[in-house]
C-alpha cells in the first residue's frame, strides 16, 4: 500500500506531500487543485506505460504544466507586505513525482534539454533522474536503482552495477530495462504501476458502447470507457462475487435486479429489470445516472483488483439518492485494493467518511499554490527528492 504521494511544481502543486490510507477521499471546493492532484498521478502511472512524454505533449508541453508563480512564496508575500514577484532561479526547473509505500519508493525529475541546433525537438521533457529505493524515504544509503541521466545503476550486495549507459532521455528506465534478472526492482515496480487503475472516462451518452450490445468475452478488468459493460457483469457472475453483484443492484435500486442476454451473433446486452415493469429496459433504455452506477459496480467488483483504484469524480450523473449506496461499493472495494476518490460531492464524501479506515484530505488554494488544510510542516509526510540531496 502507498502511504506517500510527493508532486512538485505541477500547476498548482507547488511543493505538495500527502499522506495516503487505504481509503482516500480527496476533497476541495472548485479550482482548488483537485484536478491536478488526480493528473499527477495519472501522470506517474504513465511512466511505466512509456507514455510520460506524450501525456505531456498533450497537456501542451512541459512547459506549461510548471507551476507558473514564484519560485518560492515568502512570509511577506503570503502576509502582503511585499509584491509577488519572482527572482533569480535558485534551482533547476524540474517536473518531480514521486510515491512511496513501507516496503519501497520511487521518483522521477523531467525538465527541459539544453538549447540544441541538432534537433527538432528542443521542447520535449527529458528524464533527468529516476530512483527507487526501499523504505517509506529516500535515503543515500537506501537507493535501489540510481537513473541519471543515460546511465543507469543497480545496487547489488553493496556495490553498484552498470547495467545501461545509452538509455534514451525520453525514455523512462521501464520501458528499457524489462529484465527480471538484471534489474528486478525496475521489473517489480514497472508491474506495480501498470497494475493501478484510474476511472473517469466513463461514457453514458447516446452513444456510448454500454448501451449497445458488445461481441463478449470473459472481462475480469473493465474498460476504461466502459466498452464492455456487459461481458464484464457477466464475468463478475461467473468467477467474481454473484452475491455482492446483486447487493449492489437491491442496494441502489431496491426491487431491481440485472440480466445479461446473448445474442445469436455472441454479442452481450445489459437487462434491466425494475419493479412495476412488464419487460426488462436495455442499454440504451437506461438513464446516464442508472447506467453509470452500473458501470461503477462492474469497476469496483472486479475479479482482478489491483493494488490501486483510482476514481475521478464517480458522483458524476448520479442521483444524490445512490450516493450512500455507491460509498458502500466503494468501501467494500477498499478492502481488496487502495482506493483513491476524487470528490466534492458532500454526501459522498459523509457516506464514506463514516467509515474508520477513511483517510480525508481537503485542498485549498493559498496565492494560486494548492494546500492540503490544516497540514503544517510538523504534519507533513517525510520526503526527500534524491536530485535535490
């Protein structure tokens, strides 16, 4: 489990350490960094999908994803006394990211390459240093896997070997060094990110696939999109668990229960049926909010948890009314997997406060920098950038 989640100078995350439970719920009024919070992991999670650099490019370049104030807000500024203003640099700018759980850690420093003639891409990131250690923080004496630059180094009964000098600056050390023999900590860790899951693209409009029937086959992990709705409920009655498949339905919908037909041609549709009525409603029969909570139980009942689940806003298009019932197919899920929850839904964020293993964050915004509220320097996570040591 993840107990640490480190950004810096990430839009408005500024220098910003939190502290992370098995059931995370992270809160804040609009425009308080909410958003960037969750892309940031996005962001961390695509390292090991060797996609950082697009993602990037995507969110208009490295650039613009820097934090855009000073580089260091002063008591006077916060108090007014003085104008916000920026000065000479005393550091080089760096996009950092970083986590750590009890057992490991890992980050990774991008910045911009030196002014070349050579090449085009004078505004692609590089990968200026990438680290795992073990333990909850960095130490010298704790490092793993040492990445600077081109050359990479692995720590081996006291002594560090060379086990790549040309590895591509655009290329995170995930996607070059796949050996489980001479680099098993970069394996471990490429397989613990690639296993996280993050939820916010659910489409419910009329034209989303869950509301047409989809060729099926066995789907323990649904879709990002939720493309495969119903091949993934049917794969949860199948090898998942039926009983918690069905509470979840009554729970939300009392008096309501869930069937998946198979076409002639193998394609899966989703049957809804309701008290009261004399034939089941399909897909696209299904409200937004109905068919969204449907694809929030296919989600969050997988057969294959993973070791973290991260979801964006899931109040989205719901009644109010399935808010409790939601925060239970959450809680329930946090028992196999981290759970992470994006919201500002106030009666989401009750409903699953209520339970103790619970860990609430609320973020604000102070002179554009994001906060987490209440948090001092004493409450703040230890951590320690290793190209800042």
């Amino acid at each position: 489990m993840l107990s640490t989640l480190a950004i810096r100078n990430y839009r408005s995350l500024l220098k910003l350490v939190v502290p992370l439970g098995r059931l995370t719920v992270i809160t804040g009024p609009n425009g308080s960094g909410k958003s960037n919070l969750y892309r940031a992991g996005r962001l961390l999670a695509e390292t090991a999908q060797g996609g950082v650099v697009n993602s990037l490019a995507r969110e208009g370049g490295l650039e613009s994803t820097f934090w855009a104030g000073p580089e260091n807000i002063t008591r006077k500024m916060r108090k007014g006394e003085v104008p916000i203003e920026g000065g000479p640099r005393q550091e080089a700018k760096r996009l950092r990211l970083g986590f750590a759980g009890e057992d490991f850690g890992y980050s990774i420093s991008l910045g911009l390459p030196k002014p070349s003639a050579v090449s085009f891409f004078s505004l692609d990131p590089e990968i200026k240093r990438e680290c795992i250690w073990a333990g909850p923080v960095y130490r010298p004496a704790s490092l793993l896997v040492d990445r600077d630059g081109p050359v990479v180094k692995v720590r081996s009964e006291r002594k560090w070997n060379v086990v790549s000098q040309h590895i591509n600056v655009f290329d995170s050390m995930f996607d070059q060094l796949a050996d489980p023999n001479a680099a098993p900590e970069v394996f471990e860790m490429r397989e613990i990110i690639r296993g996280w899951r993050f939820y916010d693209h659910f489409r419910t409009d009329s034209g989303a696939p869950a509301r047409t029937p989809q060729l099926g086959t066995r789907t323990p992990v649904l879709h990002h999109d939720g493309r495969d709705l119903a091949a993934a409920l049917q794969t949860i009655r199948e090898i998942g668990d039926h009983a918690a498949l069905n509470d979840a339905i009554s729970d939300a919908f009392p008096g309501a229960s869930l069937d998946i037909a198979v076409q002639q041609d193998g394609r899966f549709a989703v049957q809804f049926h309701q008290q009261g009525l004399l034939r089941p409603l399909s897909g696209a029969e299904l409200s937004d909010g109905t068919l969204r909570y449907l694809l929030w139980v296919a989600a969050l009942l997988t057969p294959r948890p993973p070791s973290l689940m991260v979801l964006n806003e899931p109040e989205t298009s719901l009644h109010p009314d399935l808010l409790p019932a939601l925060a239970r197919l959450i809680i329930r899920a946090s028992q196999r997997s981290q759970v992470w929850v994006v919201s500002h839904a106030s009666r989401l964020i009750a409903a699953l406060s209520e339970h103790p293993e619970c860990h609430a964050i609320a973020l604000e915004k102070d002179l554009g920098q994001t906060q987490v509220v209440g948090q001092g320097m004493l409450d703040e996570p230890a951590w320690y950038w290793p190209d800042q040591m």
